[in-house]
C-alpha cells in the first residue's frame, strides 16, 4: 500500500547485483518518516526498510522545524546508507564589491589559469588518488574470470574497494570544486569562464582523461551557485579563438596546443599561452556584459557600478550565454 505524499521510488535491488550502479535511492515527503524529538534518530515505516536508525549528522537537525524539511532521501554508496534532508532556508552571502574581474582558462596543466596570470593547480592528494584508482582498476579486471558465476571473492573485495575509492575520488573533487569555486565568487564581482561543451570534447579520446579527471563541468555548476549566492555577475562565453587571438592586439596568432606561449609577431606581446586564453575570455565577458547593460531599456545608473568604465556599447555580444 501506497501512502499518500510518497513518491513510487523503486526499491532497493540486491545486495548481490554485481553490475548494477551502487547508488539507489528512496525519496519520501511528508510522510513515511519521523524524527526523533531530538534529532538523532529517524524512523521509517516502509519504503526504505521499517525500524529506527540512527542518524550521523555532519549539521545539527535540531535547527530546523519539521516544517523547513520538505524531502528525505535515503542513498545507498559503495560505503553505506545516507539520509539526505531537503531543508528550505534562506541562503544569502554578503559580498564586498571591490571592482575585481577575472577570467579564467580551465586547462590541462594548471586547474586553470586567471586573467592576472595566476594558475591554480590540482591538489597533489587528488593526482595521488588517481594513481590509486588505476591500481585498483587493473586489480579489478585481474581477478576477473570470463564467463566464471559466480567470481571469486577476491574478485568481489577488490570490486567493492575500487567502488570505495571512486566514491572518495568522487567527494575529494567535489571538494576542491567547491572551494575553489566559493573562494572565486568570494573575491571577484565579475567571473567570466569558457563554457566548454564537455560532451564534444569527451569524444577526442586525447583529451577525455583529463577533461574528466578536472571535474570542469562540475566546477563551473558550483560556481554559478557561489555567484548567486554572493550576487555577482558569472558569464560563459564561448571557447571560439580564445586560445589564438592575442590578447594585447586582436590578431590571430595560430598555434597547436603543444605550444604552452603565446608569441605576437604583430605586436609583440609575450604570454604564457593560458594567460592569455584568460584574458580574452574576461574581455569577451566584459563585451557581452556591455551588450546587455546597453540593451536593458530604462536601466537606471547605480552610483559605483564596478562594470561601468567597461562597458563599450557594442551590440555584437552573445546575449544568449547571459547566465546571471
Ligand atoms: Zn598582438
């Protein structure tokens, strides 16, 4: 019997279903769960699995009325079960607007790269991780027999760390993401970054590991959060000629990406090859940014807008990437 408010999740498969994902999830709203009085324990009726659990939280529930939480979710990991609370407040940061911009180039060397010339490179315990994951990659496919059912146990334990260890590698970029993303919004009022189709460059076999393993797309989700926490202003534009105008002069300057500087033989100017990716995508925010403003009928003048020296008027931005 169904009760009324409770989404038809499916429930959890076996334990024994080797090639099926380790996520699952039962999702209830209103009802089908009740919190202790204080907190620490939930109790389910059915769906996930009837009885008292403890809880093991990482924030305070006891802040919040049973009101505020509008969903509960169970997970299932490779590492056990979590209770995922859907809890409505206010988030708002206050945000000292000091007139910085930045555009950055997400890279293969550095994490990426600012328009300042700052690279921001992947933490060593993440590269460390990926090594691990390899090893642990090779194992599992080691003890692997063809056609053999049921496998081994030692093909099932090393299955099961591998599980693990994506799950660590998994929170650690969502980590560095994360920080790396708020610390970004914290301090700039404009970022500008690529919006790279992930999806077409996960086709180039090359570039797939690494496109991966940087986590880009997760990173520019988190930093469109953080903006609008903070209220500032973050723009993808896009990848088009980026890397190959010179960034001092307009000029196309052709060069594969084995070539790490960027020489103008028009003008002269010399720039880590990322650098000046950077500065061209902060430019090509600033433009559309100018764009929009000009656009915007009946605008009225804020007194210290920090964009205002920028905008130049010309119509030829790309209004469709606007994403404040
Ligand atoms: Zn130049």
């Amino acid at each position: 019997q169904k009760s009324p408010g409770k989404k038809d999740y499916p429930k959890f498969p076996s334990e024994c279903c080797a090639n099926k994902k380790f996520t699952r999830s039962v999702e209830y709203k209103t009802t089908g769960y009740k919190l202790s009085p204080d907190r620490k324990k939930i109790e389910f009726k059915d769906g996930f699995k009837a009885g008292v659990f403890e809880l093991w939280t990482s924030r305070d529930l006891v802040w919040y009325s049973e009101q505020q939480i509008s969903r509960v979710r169970v997970v299932r990991r490779a590492d056990g079960y979590y209770c995922q609370f859907l809890v409505n407040v206010e988030r708002k940061e206050t945000h000292n607007f000091e007139g910085n911009v930045v555009g950055i180039d997400l890279g293969l060397n550095a994490f990426y790269t600012d328009s300042d010339g700052n690279a921001v490179n992947n933490p060593k315990y993440l590269r460390r991780s990926e090594k691990r994951l390899k090893k642990l990659q090779r194992r599992v496919s080691r003890r692997h027999e063809k056609g053999k059912k049921p496998q081994s146990n030692n093909y099932h334990k090393a299955r099961i760390q591998l599980a693990r260890h994506h799950l660590k590698i998994s929170r650690q970029r969502k980590d560095h993401g994360v920080k790396t993303a708020r610390a970004l919004t914290q301090s700039h009022d404009l970022v500008v970054y690529e919006d790279l189709k992930v999806s077409n460059l996960v086709k180039n076999h090359h570039l797939a590991k690494s496109i991966s393993d940087a986590s880009w797309y997760q990173f520019t989700q988190w930093l469109e959060y953080y903006a609008k926490l903070h209220g500032i202003v973050c723009i993808a534009v896009l990848p088009h000629f980026t890397s190959q105008n010179c960034s001092n002069c307009g000029q196309t300057v052709k060069k594969s990406l084995s070539v790490r500087t960027h020489k103008c033989p028009h003008c002269g100017y010399v720039a880590d090859r990322d650098h000046n990716a950077a500065k061209n995508i902060l430019a090509k925010g600033l433009e559309i940014l100018g764009a929009i403003v000009n656009s915007t009928e009946g605008h009225s003048e804020s007194g210290g807008d920090p964009f205002a020296e920028h905008s130049e008027g010309k119509a030829t931005g790309e209004p469709d990437l606007w994403r404040a």
